[in-house]
C-alpha cells in the first residue's frame, strides 16, 4: 500500500467517550450480542493518545489508570490488528493513553481508544482508508466501529449497523457523574436479562425509526421518552449509588438525568445553547457535596459536532474538552 501521505512522528489525537442518547435493548441473539436500537453521541470529555517511536523491542501501550497488562489493552490491540492487515513495517511504537474518560463506567472508553489508536495508525502509515478502519473496528468490539469518525451514529443490529446522523445544529450540556467503582457491561447485561422481557423485534425497529426521524434533520436531543436506557434498571441493582446520582443531577437542573450505557456514570441533559454553560455551573455546584461524600468529581461536557483531526501535539488539537469542577 502507498505511504505518500504518511505523517511524521509523534502524532496526537483525542478518544472522546460516548454517551448513548436513547438505549433499547431486544432479545439475546445466536452470536451471544443483543439487539439494539440507539444512538451513540460522541462527548468532548476525552482520552488523549500520542504515537511516537519506542525505545525498545517491540510495541508498546502505556496507559496509567488502567489495570491489567499493557498488552491486554484495547489499543494494543488495534494497533496489532492494524500491522497485520496492512504489513505496516513502522519501527517499534510507543502508544501513551493519557486517560481522563473514567474506566469500565458505560462511557466507551476502551473501545474509543481503540478508534482513535486505528486513526493514529493510519495517519502514520498513509495506509488504510476508512472502509479498512471500519473493518479492524468491527473485529475489536460492539463500540469501536462507531468510535473511528467520532460524531453521532444511530446504531442497530447488536450496534454493528451504523448510520450516519447530522451532527447537532444546537449544542447541549452534558453533567457527567462518575461512579467510585466500575460496572462489567456483560454483568449488567445478565441483570437486565433477568429482569425484564426484551424488547421484541417490531418494537425495536419502531424506536429505530422514530430516532432517526427525530435526530435527522440536526435536532440536538430527541424528546425524553426516546431518551431512556434499557440497562438503566440492572445497573441501579448493581450499584446502588447511581439513585443519589440521579437525584443530584436533576438537582442541579438537569431536564433528563439517565444512566450511561451499562453504567454506573449518571448524566445530566441541559438542553440548549446555554446548556453547556449549565452543566457547568451545576458541576461546580456539586463539588463540594460529592467531595464530602467521597464521590468522584462531577465532569461537565458537550457533544462533538466537527470532525476530529489527528495533530502532531496534544495542544494542538481545538476542541474544549475535559471540563472538571
Ligand atoms: P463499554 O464499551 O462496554 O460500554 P465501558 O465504557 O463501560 O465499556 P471501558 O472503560 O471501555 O468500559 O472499560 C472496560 C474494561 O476494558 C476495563 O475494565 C479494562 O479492563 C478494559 N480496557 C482495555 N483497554 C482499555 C482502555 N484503553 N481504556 C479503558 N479500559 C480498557
């Protein structure tokens, strides 16, 4: 494959998390997945990842906050699979991940740090177009693929049929509320299982229609009865932190406070263009209230609503992001 617009090391790009704006969930399917319908919002609060030349052997993920081996990381591999498809020959690398999106807490951190790894890898080999990308995507996980052109995807299937949404013509708030400890997503699944009937499938693909009318013309949020989350009941069974979190956000004005994904993270939804101004306020507001409780601190964030370079330097990449009380 061509490397005539490979890009010089080190290069710098942000893994936004992902918060699903509507989550239904259907019926168990042969491969093991559920069916879905939901759309996947990509939010500035976000990792950040530079590949640069290693100074050893072989490839190398080093990425504080995380447990496990390095080699076990989602972007190890990403970048592995990378290699293999293209025969991208790079000298060693060294991948940093710089993670400020909290871990196994329904916000896809793992699998947008895989994209992002994906998008660095292409832009340094000049190898492999966006159809490539999308393909490794699919191979590492339910979440990755939406994750390669951060924005917003309605998602179906078990979340692998992904259609392109307008971005938000409006930008909104976003209160992120993280829990102390994380939730395994295959666990909240088994708890959802067990206590609710899933949603059949003409009732899934109603709820997939209705979402792609109300978010296709760039309305920034559907309304609220789109907006619940299937997983929301299994995650307040497993943590049971997530009701004063709830609570704290619509305290804090929130109009729609929701779990994450599989959880346990609570978002707050202020609608509007003040919104973000006001997820803001509300997060300082409860700094000192989740610092007495021993509670992470609140996060304030805002859809991405422009495509998302790969930069030489972190500090040359513009979106705001990662916004803390
Ligand atoms: P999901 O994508 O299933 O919603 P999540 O957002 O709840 O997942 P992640 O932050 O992706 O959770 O972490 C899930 C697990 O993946 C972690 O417990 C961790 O062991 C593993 N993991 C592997 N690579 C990474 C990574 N780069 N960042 C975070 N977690 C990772």
């Amino acid at each position: 494959m061509s490397t005539d617009s490979a890009q010089p090391l080190p290069l710098a790009t942000r893994a936004p998390a992902k918060i699903n704006l509507g989550l239904f969930v259907g019926a168990l399917r042969e491969d093991g997945r559920h069916q879905l319908a939901s759309v996947m919002q990509s939010i500035s609060l976000s990792d950040e990842l530079t590949l640069e030349l290693a100074a050893g052997g072989g490839d190398v993920v080093v990425c504080p906050g995380v447990s496990g081996p390095p080699q076990q990381n989602l972007a190890a591999a990403a970048l592995q699979a990378f290699r293999e498809a293209t025969g991208w020959e790079a000298p060693p690398l060294q991948l940093r991940i710089d993670k400020r999106v909290p871990v196994a807490a329904g916000l896809g951190g793992g699998s947008g740090d895989a994209a992002a790894a994906l998008r660095l890898a292409a832009a340094a080999s000049g190898c492999g177009d966006e159809a490539l990308l999308g393909e490794l995507a699919r191979g590492l996980g339910a979440d990755v693929s939406a994750q390669v052109r951060p924005g917003r995807w309605l998602a179906g299937g078990a979340g692998e049929l992904l259609q392109a949404l307008p971005a938000a013509r409006e930008s909104f708030g976003i209160l992120v509320l993280p829990a102390a400890r994380g939730l395994s997503t295959a666990a909240v699944y088994a708890q959802a299982d067990r206590m609710r009937s899933a949603r059949g499938w003409v009732e899934l693909e109603a709820l997939h229609r209705a979402l792609a009318e109300a978010l296709g013309d760039g309305t920034a949020l559907p309304a609220a009865k789109l907006l619940e989350n299937d997983l929301q009941e299994a995650a307040r069974v497993l943590c049971p932190e997530i009701d004063g979190a709830l609570a704290q956000a619509l305290g804090a004005g929130a109009e729609v406070a929701l779990v994450s994904g599989s959880g346990p993270t609570v978002l707050g939804l202020f609608a509007g263009a003040a919104g973000p101004d006001r997820a803001r306020a509300a997060a300082r507001a409860l700094a000192a209230e989740r610092r007495a409780a021993g509670a992470p601190a609140a996060l304030a964030a805002e859809p991405i609503r422009a495509p998302l370079p790969v930069a030489a330097h972190a500090g040359d990449l513009p979106i705001r992001h990662n916004w803390r009380a």
